[in-house]
C-alpha cells in the first residue's frame, strides 16, 4: 500500500516539474571539461631545427651559401634543388651604411644591390653551451662544377665545349658544293629524258612482225632436181623490244610461230608441209620441228626430201636460219 502511494507521488511531480529547454549553440557547456595532456601535446619539430627545402625533412643543417635562407640536409638535395631556387637565389641585402641610426633597418639603396661572385668557399660557425666553435654551414663552391649552369646562369643541358673538344669537332660550318658539270651524252645511247641512262624498254613488236614476214616468205630454194619455197609465217606470238640498261641497248626478242613451206620435185610432184618454230630469240637456241601434209610414198623420195628439209646444215632449213639471222640484222640496225 505505501509502495504504491509513494509511486503516485513520484509521477505526479514528474508531470507538474516544467521541461528545460537547452540551446544547441551554447557551448559554455563544454567549459568545465577537461582535455588530458596526451590531447593538447603534439609532437611538434623544434623551432631551431629547419625543414629541407628538397625532402622536407627537419634537421637540414646545411645553407645555400649565397642567400643564406635554403635548408639542406646534404649536397645531394641541394643540387637537385638547384634548378629550381637559382630563379629566386639571391645575395641578402647588407644595411645601409649611411643611415643616421644605428638601429635603422631602412633598406639598402641601389647601389648596394650589386652582386658579387666569389669562388671562396664560405663557412659559418655558431657557439656551443660550452664556448666552443661548431661549425654549422660548409659550403664548398668547387664540389657544385658539376652543377650545370651554376656559375654561368646557363640552362641546364647546356654544354660548353673545352679546346679539345672543338679542335675534335672541327669546323661544322655549312660549305657550298662544287658544281658538277652535266655527263657526257655522246655514249649515251637512250632518250633525251633518261640522262641517267637507266633501265627503258621501247616495243617493236608491230615492227618485227611485218620485217619477219617479209623475209621468210622470201625464202627460195633448189638443190638437183628439187625445189622448195617458204611461205609468210601463221600464228606468230612473242614479243620483240629495245631495252636500255645502264646506257646500252640490248636488242630482244622471242617468237614462236609456224612457217608453210612446198616441195616440188622434177616439176611433177608436189608436197606440203610446214616448221614449227619456237623459241626462236636472241641466244640463238632454236626449237624447230617439221611435219608433211600427206604421206611419203616412194621411200627414196621420203629420204631425200628430209634430207632437204630437216638437216639444220643445208637445205631449205639452213635458208631458213639464214633469214632469222638477216632479221637479226636489221633489228640491229633500229
């Protein structure tokens, strides 16, 4: 019973107690909390010890020995930083001499400003605790030769050439040409276009075609009692052309045709036959073959007339081969 009036009692203050509103943006609230030691230190590099301009490492040691303002920690990161502080690397201004205080720091006029190179190497030193020199800058100007364009103010890939160097070289200087005269033409046997005589073909086939057929078809001859004539070639196929190569002419050709011939012996029998010829070019290495119309009865009629046509030595065959080679000639001449 007394448990239960005592909870009555405790919501109903709870309902009657007002709410207090609390603002968001008041941060008073945050004033009596306090922040541990390990929140507020850091780590922080000391103000004596300067970061490296090229690693940014702290502890750099070593100064650029003419502005006397860039941090290195060794010459390793001072020449590859180099390329970049030389465009703002500069000389302190010294104080004015001619200023009424002395603790004027007004600064330096004009005159000044001039710079002026020194090869020296520069050292600086500080004090220790105990009174002794430590020497804090080294700076040795001979170790930076082979710092392109540190002294000169040159790009970086500039080279200058040493004595040895351009007497090596020699003289590079542009140099005018002898004029060549033109070639002789007078062994030229080509074109007027092709002075350099070089390769050029001209064809001549039309013109071999009709000079073949009008020496062969006048191909006559006897021997005893026979008698043979050779008529204009059938069938002929090749080609013939003048070439030029390296200024001299080179007569070609290659035909192939067949060439009726006729037989007449006593003035009473007559036979038909005709050559195939083939290959027949300028190396003089002719395929000819022959062949008869109708059958050779008499067998002694048969061996005389073969004789007469088939020996390449004599007969009608050797006047055959005496008017190519007359062809040959006359192509010659062209």
């Amino acid at each position: 019973m007394n448990a239960t009036k005592s909870c009555n009692e405790l919501s109903s203050n709870i309902i009657s107690s007002p709410k207090k509103r609390v603002d968001a943006n008041d941060y008073s609230r945050f004033d009596n909390i306090d922040i541990s030691d390990s929140e507020t230190e850091e780590e922080k590099p000391s103000k004596e010890e300067s970061k490296c301009r090229s690693c940014y490492k702290y502890g750099a040691k070593m100064k650029c020995s003419v502005c006397k303002k860039a941090s290195y920690c060794n010459r390793k990161c001072q020449t590859s930083d180099w390329t970049f502080h030389k465009r703002t690397c500069k000389k302190p201004t010294p104080p004015n001499k001619d200023s009424g205080k002395p603790g004027d720091s007004s600064p330096a006029t004009g005159s000044s400003k001039i710079k002026t190179k020194s090869s020296a190497p520069t050292t600086q030193y500080r004090e220790k605790a105990d009174g002794s020199a430590l020497p804090d800058i080294v700076i040795d100007e001979s170790d930076l030769d082979d710092v392109k364009g540190y002294k000169n103010g040159l790009p970086y890939f500039h080279r200058e050439l040493s004595a040895e160097d351009q007497k090596l070289i020699g003289d590079t200087a542009p140099k005018r040409l002898p004029v060549v005269l033109g070639r002789d033409q007078s062994n030229h046997e080509g074109s007027a276009w092709n002075a350099a005589g070089t390769f050029e073909e001209r064809n001549f086939m039309q013109w071999a075609r009709q000079k073949l057929s009008d020496i062969l078809s006048s191909v006559k001859f006897s021997e005893g009692t026979i008698y043979g004539s050779v008529a204009a070639p059938l069938h002929l196929t090749g080609d013939a052309s003048i070439c030029v190569i390296r200024g001299r002419k080179r007569y070609l050709f290659d035909f192939s045709f067949e060439l009726p011939f006729v037989i007449t012996i006593e003035d009473v029998h007559t036979y038909k036959g005709s050559y195939t010829m083939h290959d027949i070019s300028n190396d003089d290495d002719y395929e000819i073959s022959y062949r008869f119309d109708q059958n050779l009865s008499d067998a002694a009629v048969s061996s005389a007339i073969e004789t007469f046509v088939g020996d390449r030595h004599s007969g009608l065959q050797q006047q055959v081969l005496r008017a190519i080679g007359n062809f040959v000639v006359e192509f010659e001449k062209q």
